[in-house]
C-alpha cells in the first residue's frame, strides 16, 4: 500500500476513450502512468492531447518501456504473462484506478441487454484492481448501470441484482469501502446536465471503515462550488448554451482549414467566463478547430429555418418533424437560456439555436468542457455498419467523461487522502463499526 511519503498523485485510466477524464485529473495535479483504450482513433486523440513530447496537456511522462504507447484491450494486458508481472510489480505504488467502462450495455437508450459482452468489462477493471491495489478506485457509467436487467437479464444471474451491485460486492471483498455516489455534471461547470453513477473505492487498510458514498458526496459538492468559483461561473444557478457556444456561432463563414470542402467560421470575442477557460490556451487562433458545417440538402436547411421562425426550443414533437420530412424522432434545438441536456454520440440530434445546421464538434466538445486547445483525431464522423464499432470523433466526445468532472473528482480524492494522512477531525462522522 503506498505510504504517506510516496508521491499521492498517480493514476492509471482504463478505457481511456479520448481522454476526457484524464485530462480532468491532469488539470488538478494528478500524474498518468499509463491509459489503456483499443480504438485506434480514440486512443490517437489520447495520445496527441496528453502523452506525446509537447502535447498541450502532457502529463503522461513516466509511460513504462514495457507497455507500448499503442491501442490496447484491457483483456489483453491482463490475459498476458509478462504484462500482468509488471502490473503485479506496480502493486501499493498506484494511487488511483479508474475507468468509465463501455456503457451501451447498460444505457436505457439502448438496447438494456443483460447479455451483452461489453458489461462483463467493469469487472476486468475490479481484476486490475485486485493486483494493483491502489488506495482509490473509480469506476463512473451511465445511470443504467445501477438498474436490474429484468426483460433482458444476464443467463445464470439473479434479475434483483444490478451489475453495479455485483461490482461494489466484488471490490468489497477486496477489502474497500465502496459507495455509490449520484452526479450531475453541471454541478461542477459543465453546460450541460448529464447524469451519471460513481462507483468509489478506499482501501480500508488506509481509511479504515467509513462511509465511502457519504465521504466522496460531501467533499465533491464543498469541490463543485469552489470550481465554479475559481473560474467566474456563477455558482447559484448552471452555465447555459449560450454562454458556452455563442462565440462559435459567426455569420461570416470561410473555407474549413481541416476540410476544404466544407464551411466553418471565426471566432466571435469571449463573451462569458466559460469561453474565456475553453480559448484561454489559443487566444491567438483566428478559427476554431473541428468546427466545420454540415453540407446540409435544401430540405434540411428549409427545416431548420422553420424551426428558427417558429421559435422552437427543446425536443421537436414527432408529428411536427414527419409533416416536415425528418423520419427521425429525435431532434432537439438548443435553448440558449439552459444547459445542454445530455449529450450523445449524434451531432445530427442537435439542432443549432442561431443557424439552420447541426452542432458542429467543437461546439459538442465544449458543451463537454473540453478545452478549445484540445484536438481529436480520426474520421469526423461514422454512420452505417461500423457505427458502435469504430470510434470516430463524433463517438469520442460524447462518449467521454466531461474534463471538469474528472478535474473535481481529483480534487476530492486529493482532499480526502490529506484528510486521512492528517487525520482530520471531520472523518469521525464518516466511521462505520469495524474500523481498523
């Protein structure tokens, strides 16, 4: 177990994505050793953002010689020898495991597929936790995780238990305090309000028996407020549409620097305090990056344009879209006066508040708070057969963990290990019976 006068700041990411979560702990003071993710594209955005020589958000510096800076399965590196040795190696020196495994699974968007292989991962994550025995473990999905699979449930499973109940028995028996704790990302600055389930972990050898949910809920709402404080963000109500975008939204469009083909603009000047953090490293640049227009047919623009004539706001009625051409039954058009609500995989389901076309990437990544300065990599965008296989740019940011979420959530878990080591009055009121 790593002792107070080791360095209390190093984390390995599992299913890394593009690096939204890692980004956040970079961003409060936290040091990568290593980030699996097998999607090429996903991982190449990881690699160009926080690994590589002069990457704007490095802070994977130490990345061990035995692991290649390539795609890897998590299967791969546990079901290999000589890479399980070198984890067994790191064992006590790690900090923190974390990871957002794959959530389609478990989304009750989807499919809600007991069976489907890619719910058996969360425990790939706990058998990497078994070896490396870190003080903190994370694991963070869709709230779908924590519900029972009753029309589709998993063969030889009993339908009254959730998976998310099965993994805190599983990292229990590990011998963690484990808690499961409810978040909303606009708590904490993101422009959007997104939901999601924290699976939380601290090694009872190092915290002795307490309430695991309680202690990281209580330290993560004193955290949220502070972040929104430190960076102008008015903390009595959350950052809308417009103070994220409207400086992306230019009348003036000019040939997209990436794809010549298409459109794009420059920026408008940094209205709000959220667009001054997400330019604040290119105030420089003339035209954002990843911010091209769609080559919308005259039938969609016609649409849209109707949509901006009628004023309308939020989730478009099916009838209204079937009178007017869209088979599709899902469009929302931005309200400029509320955060986002949760963001997908799907450009096309947004519709911008100012112009006839879809949101563009950049403006999904910042209604992720993703850093202007931040670049994706890979193919734009990804329809047909290989949708939900491959991860294009679309997939990597609406898939990810939002930066300032992963940036609180590291600033909670440092704050709770200096309780610990110090000692601290206020975690008599988080003991449980049992303690060490």
């Amino acid at each position: 177990m790593l002792s107070s006068n080791e360095k209390p700041n190093t984390y390995i990411d599992f299913f890394a994505g593009c690096g939204g979560l890692s980004l956040g702990l970079g961003q409060a003071g936290w040091d990568g050793v290593f980030a699996i993710e097998k999607d090429p594209m996903a991982f190449a955005s990881f690699h160009k953002n926080l690994v590589e020589v002069g990457a704007p958000h490095r802070h994977f510096k130490s990345w061990p010689s035995w692991l290649t800076q390539a795609p890897h399965a998590i299967e791969d590196v546990l079901e290999d020898d000589a890479m399980r040795n070198h984890l067994k190696a790191l064992s006590g020196h790690i900090t923190l495991v974390a990871g957002g495994p794959p959530c389609q699974g478990f989304s009750v968007a989807g499919a809600r597929n007991g069976n489907d292989p890619r719910n058996i991962l969360v425990f790939k994550q706990i058998e990497a936790i078994k070896i490396l025995r870190p003080i903190f473990a994370i694991v963070e999905n869709v709230t779908g995780f924590e519900r029972k699979f009753v029309s589709r449930p998993i063969d030889g499973v009993d339908v009254t238990e959730s998976v998310a109940d099965r993994a805190i028995r599983e990292i229990e028996s590990l011998g963690y305090n484990v808690g499961k704790v409810m978040i909303n990302a606009a708590d904490y600055g993101v422009p959007q309000v997104r939901k999601r389930v924290i699976l939380f972990a601290i090694s009872k050898d190092f915290a002795g028996v307490l309430s695991a949910s309680s202690l990281l809920q209580d330290v993560l709402l004193k955290v949220g407020k502070e972040q929104r404080k430190q960076f102008h963000l008015s903390t009595d109500r959350y950052v809308n549409v417009e103070e994220a975008v409207s400086d992306l939204a230019g009348d003036e469009n000019v040939i997209d620097p990436e794809f010549s083909n298409y459109k794009t603009c420059k920026y408008l000047p940094a209205v709000s305090s959220y667009q001054k953090l997400m330019r604040k490293n290119c105030l420089e640049q003339e035209v954002p990056t990843c911010h091209r227009f769609n080559n919308h047919s005259a039938k969609v623009v016609a649409l849209y344009s109707k949509v901006h004539r009628e004023k309308l706001v939020g989730r478009l009625s099916k009838e209204f879209l079937y009178e007017n051409g869209c088979h599709s039954n899902k469009r929302f058009v931005l309200d400029t006066t509320l955060p986002c609500s949760t963001l997908t995989t799907a450009p096309e389901e947004l519709i911008h508040y100012k112009h006839p076309r879809v949101v563009t990437l950049r403006e999904m990544a910042r209604l992720q708070s993703f850093p202007d300065d931040f670049s994706f990599c890979g193919r734009y965008t990804l329809n047909g057969p290989a949708r939900g296989v491959d991860v294009p740019r679309n997939a990597q940011i609406g898939n990810a963990i939002p930066p300032l979420v992963g940036r609180a959530l590291g600033i909670a878990l440092q704050r709770i290990m200096k309780m610990v080591l110090e000692n601290d009055p206020a975690l008599k009121e988080y003991e449980l019976s049992g303690k060490k």
